[in-house]
C-alpha cells in the first residue's frame, strides 16, 4: 500500500446483522482499505465475510474467486499453517470469508484489514486481498489470509459484511488511498 489513507466513513456495529457501505465506492481512488476492529460476534463459532453488490443490483452475489489460508497458534502451544479448503471459491457468489470459527466470549474477537483494487472499473475484475487475526472459539489464535477478485467488470459500489449466523458488535472504518 502506499499512499495517504483517507478516511471516507466508519461504521460501529451494536448487536448488528450487517454493516454495509453503500456511498463512497467510486472513481475517487484506485485502492480502497477497510479496517476491522474488535468485531466481536452474538453467536458462538461462526464465520465473518464480504461480498459486494454491482452498481443498479439488488443483491450480494457477485461471483468471486478465491483462496484462503491461515497460520494460528493454539493455547496447548501446538501451532499451524493450513490451506482452508472450505473457505476459498471457484466462481463462487457466497460471502467471502475472512475469519471463521470466531467465538464470542469476552475475550474472542477479530481485527483485520481488506484491500480492495478499482472497485468502479468497467473493464477489469476487482482484485482483494485480507489480514484478518481472529480468537477461534476453540482458544486459536489465527491469522486468516484471503486473497482473490470478483470476477465481474460492472462497477461495484457496494460492500456488506455479516456473521454466518447472529449479530455481532466492533467497528468498521472505509478508507481511500490516494
């Protein structure tokens, strides 16, 4: 990344289904980064992710290609780097995942940060990549990568982010870089 970073808007999550960005997704800048916070979720072992929307759609199902992989090390002091089948997509239109198996005790949450490349380009797919670090619900703690594009060239301008499951409380705050 380089570049000054912008800050466009912040959303705080309270007991929320989703948090959307709905403005802002434009020409402006050719990179845009979303910053997590101490996104904690309402429901115990659960999965947190993205999808966009295309300018003049009505839903989140923007095909995407993926992989996912992490590296994590558990209070048993066993430690990990794994490829995670299961959270990656072939032309797929799920939500993305960023982290999975979150907990949501006190003391288990998730921060992290997506890049997301010339999301209003009309020729080109729009290309991602994330570092999310996320408590387990298992007492991991793991570092989540994704990376990957959303394979359509209509612009986005729309980002949502949900819990597989429940509602969930933290922060999120929407940057250009320019």
């Amino acid at each position: 990344m380089s570049g000054k970073l912008t800050l466009i808007s912040s959303a705080t999550a309270s007991g929320s289904a989703s948090v959307e960005f709905t403005s802002g997704l434009d020409s402006t800048y050719d990179e845009y980064v979303f910053y997590f916070v101490n996104i904690n979720p309402a429901t115990n072992n659960v999965t947190f992710g993205f999808q966009g929307n295309a300018t003049d759609s009505t839903g989140y199902d923007r095909t995407i290609t993926s992989t996912f992989f992490v590296a994590g090390h558990e209070e048993g002091d066993s430690s990990f780097l794994t490829y995670v089948v299961s959270a990656d997509q072939a032309q797929g239109t799920a939500y993305q995942q960023l982290a999975y198996n979150v907990g949501n005790g006190a003391d288990e949450s998730l921060s992290g940060v997506l890049h997301l490349f010339n999301p209003s380009n009309t020729t080109y797919i729009k290309h991602f990549y994330s570092r999310v670090n996320f408590h387990q619900e298992n007492n991991t703690s793991t570092d989540g990568y994704a990376a990957g594009y959303i394979n359509d060239t209509t612009a986005i301008d729309d980002i949502q982010f949900k819990m597989s499951s429940g509602n969930f409380d933290g922060s999120i705050h929407f940057f250009g870089v320019g």
